[in-house]
C-alpha cells in the first residue's frame, strides 16, 4: 500500500510519487469493479445489475457514515481532541516549552495545532514556525 508510506518519507516528490502509485492502483480496481457485471450477467440485465449495485452502494455509504459520526460524537472525540493534546508535545517538545520563539511566533494551544482554523490568521506560518518545517 504505496499511500500509507507517504507520509515516512521526507521528499515531497517521493511522497507526491507514492500518492500517485496509490490512487492508480485504485483507480485500476475500480475499473476492474465497474466492468464486472458484464462478464458475470448477461447482456439484457447487465444495467438493471450495474444500477442495483451503485444505489445500494450509495445507501450503505450513507448509512456508513451516519454511523461513524454517531461513533465519534458518542465516544471518540474527546479521545482524539485528548490525543492532539498529548502527541503535539511528544511529536514536537520544543513547540510546547515556554521561552523566546523564533521572530513574532507565538505559542499554539493543542486545540490550535489539531485545527489550524482556531487559531485564525497566519496560522498555518505559525505551525511551520513552531514545527521546524520553515
């Protein structure tokens, strides 16, 4: 699975090559997928079969995902807000030390690094800043 090394590696033309060998691979199965039904029905039900297949796969998806938010609401957001808190400083323990910081940058809360968009203007600059990546 190329898509999940990405994230390792440390080029962005490595990471952007491995992206790509992901999402081909996928796009290959989903095209093995689709053409399917015409090898395995016959030709006059081949639409009813292929239009059967992608409304139930339609509602199964939306089912799926009512379903994961009402997981997450009920019992894992906490956890993942709490393990934003937790992994920043262990990720980057420079970031949450108090003591002068590299030009105007001021310190982010967890809050701030798990959700870039609390913490308002400038802040994706400030998470490189903090992170070492600028």
């Amino acid at each position: 699975m190329p898509g999940i090394p990405a994230a390792g590696v440390h080029s962005a033309y490595a990471a952007l090559a491995l992206i790509c060998v992901a999402l081909w691979g996928y796009a290959s199965w989903s095209t093995m997928g689709l053409t399917l039904p015409s090898d395995l029905f016959p030709q006059d039900v081949v639409a009813t079969v292929t239009g059967l297949s992608g409304l139930a796969a339609g509602l199964v998806g939306a089912v799926f995902t009512m379903a994961v938010g009402m997981l997450v609401d009920r019992f894992f957001l906490r956890a993942c807000i709490s393990g934003c808190g937790i992994a920043t400083p262990l990720r980057n323990p420079h970031a949450s030390v108090p003591g002068p910081r590299p030009g105007n940058a001021r310190h982010l809360s967890s809050r701030e690094l798990c959700f870039p968009s609390f913490a308002g203007k400038g802040a994706l600059v400030q998470i490189a800043r903090s992170s070492g990546l600028e």
